[in-house]
C-alpha cells in the first residue's frame, strides 16, 4: 500500500492534472469564440467591399457610355459640318481638331469601360508588349498641333523651316 506522502503527491499531481485540463478548455473556448467574431467581421467588411466593389464598377460603367454618347455626337457634328460644300475646308479644319482632340477623350472612355469589363469578369488580360513612347508622343503631338492651330502658328518642318498648315 502506497504511503500517505504517495497519496498525497498523487492527488496534488491529479488535482494539477484537472486544473490545467479546465484552463485549457477556458482558453480553447476564448479562443474559438475569438476567432469566430474575428471571421464574422472578415465576412461583414468583405461583403461591404464587394458592395463597394461592385458600385463603382456599375458607376465607372454608366459613366463611361453617358461621357461615350455627346462624344460621338461631337464626332457626328464634325463629320456633318465636312460633308456642306461651302465649308469643306474650315470645317476640314475644324473637324480635323475636334476628331484629333477628342481620340484621346474616346480612349480613356475605352479604358475605362475596359477597366469594369475586367472587374466584372467579362474579359482577362494578355501579356502584350507596350511601346509607351509612341503612344505618348503620338498623344502629345495631337495636343500641341491642335493648341498650335487653333492659335494660328505655323508648323516647324523637320528641316527647320517654317510652313503653313
């Protein structure tokens, strides 16, 4: 039969054994409950997202068409004013200026409904080489031979002479 310091070393051991049992099942449920309102408010602020997500895509989308539509009437407008025969070359002119203005206002329209197409899961992207200073220069080009026509100065040819047009 085991001595009585046995006995008592058992049932301090048991006793010990049960406590740190009880804290851990304490902790364990703090714990699970924890995460459990950790996850329900991921899943509140990612719906929220989604909701945010999902409007400004719709917004971008609407916007872009109610911006596309007196753009192509401005379009329409210049190729009408080409077509009456007494104006043919002002409104070449003119025409010229409000088409080469307006490229740059129709792409970025583009894009953007490019744009909410690709967040809406409609088109995916391609890795395609991008020559980024022909695409600037041409756009700055547009800009500065519409600002200088539009102020009357003449072109500068590459040769470094002056010419009208």
């Amino acid at each position: 039969m085991p001595s009585s310091r046995v006995r008592q070393w058992a049932v301090r051991f048991r006793t010990a054994q049960s406590y740190q049992e009880r804290q851990y099942r304490v902790q364990k449920e703090y714990a699970e409950k924890a995460l459990r309102a950790a996850n329900a408010e991921l899943k509140r602020r990612r719906g929220s997202g989604d909701r945010a997500n999902a409007a400004k895509t719709s917004f971008l989308s609407r916007m872009s068409h109610d911006i596309r539509t007196p753009l192509n009437g401005i379009y329409r407008s210049a190729a009408n004013r080409r077509r009456a025969p007494e104006r043919r070359r002002a409104a070449d002119r003119e025409s010229g200026e409000d088409e080469g203005g307006g490229q740059p206002s129709a792409q970025l329209i583009n894009d953007v409904l490019q744009m909410s197409k690709l967040e809406s899961g409609e088109i995916t992207l391609a890795h395609e080489p991008l020559n980024l200073n022909r695409l600037l220069v041409r756009d700055i080009l547009t800009i500065v031979g519409a600002a200088r026509r539009r102020a009357g100065v003449a072109r500068l040819n590459m040769t470094g002479g002056n010419s009208s047009g």
